[in-house]
C-alpha cells in the first residue's frame, strides 16, 4: 500500500514538474545558430547562409539567410563555418579502450567502477569529435545502462547511445570470453556470462538476458572474429535455425539485430535470417550484394578496423592468434566493399572505435571515400542512413523542425575534403552546446527549462520506477 501511495505521489510530481517545464519559453532560451552553409538534409544541395532557431533542445525553425536576436536570442556566429546534422556512428565500444597492449596488462587492477570511468570518458572524447548519436555494440550491459541513461538525463557529457550489451555467441566463438584462457581463468570468465548460447532454445534465452538488462539493440556473432584470442578463422559460427531463433526473438521484443559477420556463408546466412545490418562484411560476392538488395539490411563496413586491428596485431598488442586473421581480412575488406557500394548495398558508417580509440571515429570516412563513395555519400550514410538504421528518422539525422537540435559545424566544405570532419569545431546536441570555436564548454550547461523537459521525457517511467521499488565484448 506503501509502495502504492508512493508512486502516485511521484506520478503526480513528475506530471505538475512536466506542465511547469513545457510553459512557453523565455526569448533568452532561445538560439540562433548562424551558418555560412547548411547542409540541413543529406543527400540535398547544401544552403546558403541560413539561420537555426533551437528552443527546448529542438530546432524550431530553418531559416534562409542570418537572423538578428530581437528580444535576448543567444546567437552562435559560425558564418564562416560548415554547419551540418550530427554526425553518427553505428558501431563502436564506449567500454573499450582502443589500447590493447595497455587493457592486457591492466586487465587485473581494473575493476568495473575503472571501467565505467574509462566509458564515460570516451563517451566525452565521441560527443567533442561530433558524433551525437552511437550504437554501442558491446560493453557491460548494467554500465552501459547507467551510462545511456546518464547521459540522458544530463548527468555526463556525451553522444546519445544505444546499446546492445554482450554480443551473443556460441561456446568458444567470438564472444567467448573464455578463450585462450586457463581453465582456471576461463571458468571464472564464463560463470556469470549471459551471452553465450548453443542451440535455439538457449539463444532465445541469450536475446532475452540483454533485453532484461537495458539492450536496445541485439548483436551476435555469425561468424569467428579478427580480434578474439581463438585461431579458428572468421568463418561462419551459429547454425540457421541459432541465427533465426536470435532474430526473431529480438525482433518479437521491438529490438533490431545487428550479425557481426566477416566470412560469406556466415553473412549470407544472417541475411537470410532477417538481420537489420551486417557489422564489417569483410568477404563478399556478387551473390552477397543481391541478398542485401533483397532484404534491405545496411552494411556496416567498419573500415578503420580491419587496419587498425592489423597494426596492432604486427606490433604484438594481440594475441598471436590474432594476427593471421588480421592478414586475411585487411587484404580483401575495402575491395569487397566497394562492391557492396557500387552495387548498390545500403550502407551506414561505423568506425568500430574501441579497436581504435574512441573519438578518432571521423577517419572513418576517409576510407570510405577510397571504398568509392562520394563525400556526400559519406555524410548521408553517417547521418540519413543511422538514423534509419536505428528506426529514429523522425528524431534524429537531418536540420528540420521538430528534430533534435544535434549539430556540427567545421571549417570548410567536407563535400571537398571529408577529413575536415576529423577536425569538427562546433559540437551541439539536443540544445546544449558542448563545443565552440574547437574549445571544450562547461558541462553542465546552464539548467533551463527546456533542459528539464528532455530529462524527464527521457526518463519518466524510469524515475516511476525507482518510487515503486523502493522498499568485454571483443570487437572486430
């Protein structure tokens, strides 16, 4: 009864403290954001000079040319700037820490508060590098929990994030986080493990373990991977009847599915299956191509990756069993997806930071535009293309009324030089602005009412809740 009276107690505040934060907003809340060009809907001509008018962290109004404050309007002057939507990366690791010589030999000391610092500051580092949305595709589930919704409700700095816990995989796959090790060590890494799965009953058992714990997404590993401390190759790993027991279970729970998946059979097979995108692709054929184009899954080429991975793996930062497979997939992956694009493959940009380091995300797409890609090509996919990909178009990837006022501003046009995206001066997300003139803002922003609104939208049934109640992944 207690618990009862409670909730309705904080029902009713969080609905009195809503109507407050949602009366009309003061001149001074509002901003107007002076562009030189706008690149407000990727794929679409750039503008000209033009104005976004930003209020309650949405943008409310596009306007052509530059707008004068007439009643207290705060006014970002970026005339001599590129001001385009923020960008996205669908696939990075927030938990890892782009530096696996130093994770092996630190691996004992960590414990999970040091890795929870470790995310939140390469959450920062991502945000500050432009990128204003990520996928996470895989990190401690109940840190990147607290971390997305920390990030949400405005406690830390950071890109708004969805997660897809563990990556599921079968017994000695690519998430195996057993592998190579004693069986001391082995025993103690899989006994609270939840993401590992043999057959289809146990994989649906898997899918519903990360949902419980926060996922927004669901990944599993299709096929072996370049980075995992097994020398079994990148084929594929999981039977049809796994994979599709995956998918449909995640998909029964409103969760899109993305297959890590380098080898042919493994990809074609998690096509098959109905995955939403394939991470990094590396192995291709024309009849791979055809079986995207049919289901209309994204490729997510993860280019920065494959080289990266295979640096490391010459110098010994890895394992030796790494190396071999690092050989094999950086000499065939750009090849084969410049296939993917030329034939006409939807694809979305994901730097799988982690395996490099956490807001180094933008040299991405340098070698997306060596893959064949145009730069605008690039912007979309990094922009347009992830927000399909997540199911958030109407919230999120271009400059228009009622979206998120997430944006980015650089000097010069990167439809002429996309490395100019590797070097992004002004960083804004929902409103709040995180970056100017190249120079890191305090954070917190000054509170405002509109800041009040996004926090308890965000979190309402959350807070609810918590009343109620009150009694590593590999990558690559």
């Amino acid at each position: 009864m207690k618990a009862i009276f409670i909730a309705a107690l904080g029902v009713a505040w969080l609905a009195g403290a809503a109507a407050q934060a949602q009366t009309a907003p003061a001149a001074g809340d509002t901003t107007l954001v002076l562009a030189g060009q706008l690149l407000d809907r990727p794929g679409q001509a750039a503008r000209g000079p033009s104005t976004v008018v930003v209020r309650g962290g949405k943008v409310v109004e596009v306007r052509d040319g530059f707008a004068t404050a007439t009643h207290g309007e705060r006014v970002i002057d970026l005339r001599d700037q590129f001001v385009l939507p923020g960008l996205m990366d669908m696939h990075v690791h927030l938990y890892i820490p782009g530096d696996p010589l130093k994770a092996r030999l630190e691996a004992t000391t960590r414990d999970f508060e040091d890795r929870f610092v470790l995310a939140a500051e390469a959450a920062r580092w991502t945000l500050e590098a432009g990128f204003t949305t990520v996928r996470d595709m895989g990190g401690d589930p109940h840190g990147m929990r607290a971390l997305r919704d920390a990030i949400n409700r405005g406690a830390l700095p950071g890109p708004t994030v969805v997660f897809a816990g563990s990556m599921i995989s079968v017994t000695g796959g690519h998430g195996d986080q057993g592998n190579g090790l004693s069986r001391d060590h082995a025993a103690l890494a899989r006994a609270n493990s939840t993401n590992l799965c043999d057959g289809p009953e146990s994989c649906r058992r898997a899918v519903r373990e990360q949902i419980s714990m926060g996922a927004d997404v669901i990944k599993f590993a299709a096929t072996g991977g370049v980075n995992s401390n097994v020398a079994g190759g990148v084929g594929r790993q999981m039977f049809d009847d796994e994979m599709r027991a995956i998918v449909e279970t995640a998909h029964m729970f409103g969760r899109k599915v993305g297959a890590h998946a380098h080898a042919k059979d493994g990809i074609e097979a998690a096509l098959r299956a109905g995955v939403d995108s394939i991470e990094h692709g590396a192995f291709t054929e024309d009849s791979t191509v055809a079986l995207f184009k049919q289901t209309g899954a994204y490729l997510v080429p993860t280019e920065l990756a494959a080289f990266t991975a295979l640096e490391q793996a010459r110098r010994g930062d890895r394992p030796p069993a790494v190396l071999e497979k690092a050989e094999a997939t950086a000499k065939v992956a750009q090849a084969n997806h410049r296939r993917a694009i030329m034939g006409g493959v939807k694809i979305a940009t994901g730097s799988d930071s982690g395996v490099s380091k956490n807001g180094d995300n933008a040299r991405e797409f340098k070698l997306m535009v060596a893959a064949g890609m145009t730069p605008m090509q690039v912007i979309k996919a990094a922009t347009v293309n992830g927000a399909d990909l997540l199911g958030r178009s109407s919230t999120i990837g271009t400059i228009e009324v009622g979206k998120d006022a997430d944006l980015v501003a650089v000097q010069g046009s990167p439809l002429e030089d996309i490395t100019r995206l590797e070097r992004v001066a002004f960083v804004m997300r929902r409103g709040a602005v995180i970056k100017l003139g190249g120079q890191r803002q305090a954070f917190p922003p000054n509170p405002s009412s509109e800041a009040k609104t996004v926090a308890l939208g965000d979190n309402a049934g959350r807070a609810e809740l918590a009343l109620v109640f009150d009694d590593p992944d590999e990558a690559y």
